[in-house]
C-alpha cells in the first residue's frame, strides 16, 4: 500500500509499504478516505519531539470505511464508516471509565512507533485500528471534515474550553489560532462565553476566528494593546512565549488551560508567580473519544469544515507538510485523500 513515512527531521516521502493487517481479534481494518495533517505531526518533522522510527507511517486524524474486523470485534462490520479519535482506548479501564480515554490503559496514538513498539498511522491507503469497539465511532457515508475534525482538532478544542471553565459570563483569550485554537473558538462560543478573543500572528487565521464569533486580535512585540484580566486563556500553541502571554492576561484567580504540546524541560512561569496570581494552570492530551459524539453534532453546526484550505492527493503529502509547516499560500489545514 501507499504510505507517508518518517524518514528524518523535515524529510517525509509516500512509499509503498506492507499492506496494514490485522493483528488482534479485537482489529479492524480500515481503508482511509480522508487523512489531515495536524500540527502535533509537526513536532517529529520539525525534531521538536525525537524517537520516531524511521519508516513510521505518520498520521492520526483519519475516517474511512472497514474493510476486514477481527473475529472478537462486536460493533462493526465491513462497510461500516467510521472515524477515529487520535489514539486508541478501550472502552472500559479505570481511566476510560473516568472519561479520560486518551490516557487508557491499553491505548496507542496513531503514528507514533518508537524502538519497534507502536502504531502506524493513518496517512495511508490502510490502517490498523486496535480496540475497535472502544475507539471508533459511525458516521454517515460520505467524506466530510466535520466528521473528521470529531477526532482530533475539535474533540480538543472542546477539552480546552472545559479546561478552561468557558461559560455565559466568563471572558476568555485563545492564544494561537491554528486548527485547534479556531476550535477552542467554537467551543467556548457554544459554552456561551460572553466575549472570546482570539490571538494570532497570521491575517487568514484571524480572519477565520472572526467568522466563528470570536474578536481577532494581532499579537505584535508590543503587548500593551491586548487583553487583561480574562477569566480564562486557552493555549494552543505550545511555548514557552504562549505560557508567558497566557500568564500576562490571565485575572488573578484565573484559569490558564493549555493543550498545546509543550516540548520545553521546565515552565515558562516561576512557583511564585503561579502564587501571586492565585493562578489554576490545568493541561493534557484530550480524551477525544470522550467527546466524538458531542463534537460531531457541533462540527456540522458550526461548519467547521470552512478551516481547509488544501486538499491533496496523498501523493503530495510531502508539499503538505511543507506547505503547513511554512505556513505558505495562505495554509490553514491541509487534508490528504489517499
């Protein structure tokens, strides 16, 4: 089968690779029919995050149609569509039972294989799904980015809002609008947040922060021109600079939440900052799965689809990533169809 593999820091080529296949009964096959790029599966290409082995299939925001199930799985058979959060849970251990799937006892992310132990992705004509009673969740026929968008980025988005407590009365900053912080956007407007501002660098993504009822603002050098005193600040980036903007316009007694991937060795603020704030600092991995269904309904109303602005072959996955790692010809989430 065609896959997009690792190869090293910012080198990633379609290949052909051993077609997916089942390996527990409790597997399904699935035949991809539209994958993303994300921006956590920039951290690898970019070596932000390191141990990937080379010839990992990358990708985990995929929906597809199954082809083949293993013989103890109960929910699904072939022809069945589905989508996939980004990592794998059971359905039934401690931690999933809290709700907190994406740390289940069993789960795997998608794309990530590291020392020979891991999951391929989905950024591929086939992929594997393990625990597919607990993972997957039906969908419609037919391809669709809000359906996708339910397994990853705006799943996320919604985990950061309640992170974050957003409800009527409450104010609330996004800090950085890629992909998941537009949908940390939607999220907080459908928890009725009565203002939500939304910050950015790049004109395309504000633009696109104004349309799901958010007030865009341009973060320069200057700082002075933003926001203080929120209640709550959604961080979506992932830095050390989005943490100490996070901190400059949070409220004493407010909440920072942040589902940004950080990757540095220590926080941005200091023990005693956090104290002279009174400050609630809550982050983590989204328990997608917990929230799909939820998200499936609000991504249809809330047309979140309007975020694309490539669609490729997966052929050309390489000038994907390229062009949202650079952010060129305007790139705001690129989509892959194998």
């Amino acid at each position: 089968m065609r896959a997009l593999t690792f190869r090293a820091v910012r080198d990633v080529r379609v290949d052909s690779v051993p077609d997916a296949r089942l390996v527990e009964p409790t597997d399904v096959l699935v035949r991809v029919e539209l994958a993303a790029i994300c921006g956590s599966d920039l951290h690898p290409f970019r070596g932000h995050e390191t141990g990937l082995d080379v010839g990992t299939v990358l990708g985990h925001e995929f929906q597809g149609v199954i082809v083949e199930v293993g013989a103890a799985v109960e929910r699904w058979k072939p022809g069945d569509h589905v989508v996939a959060p980004f990592s794998t849970n059971c359905g039934l251990c401690p931690q999933c039972a809290r709700g907190l799937t994406s740390r289940c006892t069993h789960g795997q992310l998608f794309g990530w294989v590291q020392g020979g132990r891991g999951l391929h992705g989905g950024q591929a004509e086939l992929v594997r799904v393990p625990l597919a009673d607990g993972s997957l969740v039906r969908v419609a026929s037919g391809i669709d980015p809000a359906l996708l968008f339910a397994g990853d980025i705006l799943s996320t988005g919604m985990y950061l809002a309640e992170l974050g407590e957003t409800g009527p009365g409450r104010t609330v900053a996004v800090v950085g609008c890629g992909p998941v912080g537009l949908m940390a956007v939607v999220a907080a407007r459908e928890r009725g947040a009565s203002e939500v501002f939304a910050l950015d660098m790049q004109p395309e993504r504000l633009e696109l922060a104004r349309a799901f009822g958010a007030t865009p603002l341009h973060v320069k050098d200057d700082h002075s021109s933003l926001p203080s005193g929120v209640d709550a600040v959604l961080e979506a980036v992932g830095s050390a600079d989005s943490t100490l903007l996070a901190y400059d316009m949070v409220r004493v007694g407010g909440t920072i939440a942040a589902a940004g991937v950080h990757t540095e060795d220590r926080f941005a603020i200091t023990p005693g900052e956090a104290y002279d704030k009174n400050l609630t600092y809550r982050a983590g991995r989204a328990p997608a799965r917990h929230y799909m269904e939820r998200a499936l309904a609000l991504g249809q109303r809330a047309r979140v689809g309007r975020i694309v602005s490539h669609e490729l072959p997966l052929e050309e996955a390489r000038d994907g990533y390229r062009i949202f790692d650079e952010r060129l010809e305007r790139a705001t989430k690129v989509l892959l169809r194998p």
